[in-house]
C-alpha cells in the first residue's frame, strides 16, 4: 500500500510539471534563475510545523522504545518478543520516514516546481522513490 502511495505522488507531481510552464520569453532567465539560487542540498525551507511536532514526538517515543529494548537484551528477555519489539521500532520509523517524505513533497518539491526547476524536483522525487524501493 505505501509503494501505492508513493507512486500516486509521483504520478501527480508529474502531472503538475507536464502542465507548468514559464511565460512566454522567460523561460532563459527562471532556468538560471533556479540554477543559481538552489543550494546542492535542495531548497531549504523549515518544516511544516503540525508535522514537524508529530515527527519530534514520534523520535521521543522511539527513543524510548529503543532504551526498552536494551534493557530487555540486558535481563536476557526472549528472543521473540525483543523481535516483536524491534518491529514495532521499524514500523515507527517508518511512519517517521512518511511524514518527512510528505513534508518534503509538499513544501520543498512544490517550491521547485514553481521556481521551473522540474528536473530536480523529479530526480529527487525518483530517488527517495528507489531508496524506499530497497527496504
């Protein structure tokens, strides 16, 4: 369902660069434009603020559950359940990925879009893509 997700992301963002295009003879100039004005590291740009509270609750709580594991392995709990427990952590990271994922399309890959730079947005949007491919 997530690989769903994630495709129908990419579909419609695709769908808005197909249709985006720069007024007539200022195409040159937002294409330098963008070149210039983007650091290596993409548009930067604060976190939406509702998910950046949810993704700094959601590390708190997996930071516990991560102590909560080392002191199951400490008192040499079963095997079994310190699996059920380090599954737990992946799915948690998980949602954590999602959102960060969620904010970034949102916030950073919208903003170049509009700022013409299409080819970045969709390169960045591929490889988070085939990073979340090899999980």
């Amino acid at each position: 369902m997530k690989s769903l997700t994630t495709l129908l992301y990419i579909w419609n963002l695709i769908k808005v660069i197909e249709t985006a295009s720069a007024p007539r003879g200022r195409w040159p100039f937002l294409f330098i434009h963008c070149l210039t004005s983007i650091p290596p590291k993409g548009i930067l740009f604060n976190m939406k603020s509702e998910i950046k509270k949810n993704v700094e609750n959601r590390l708190r709580r997996i930071e516990g559950q991560v102590r909560g594991i080392q002191k199951m392995v400490n008192k040499d709990t079963y095997c079994i359940d310190v699996i059920t427990q380090l599954s737990a952590i992946r799915k948690a990271l998980s949602a954590v990925e999602d959102l960060m994922l969620e904010n970034h399309l949102s916030m950073h890959v919208v903003e170049q879009i509009k700022g013409g730079n299409h080819k970045r947005a969709v390169d960045e949007i591929m490889s988070v893509y085939k990073v979340s491919k090899k999980k």
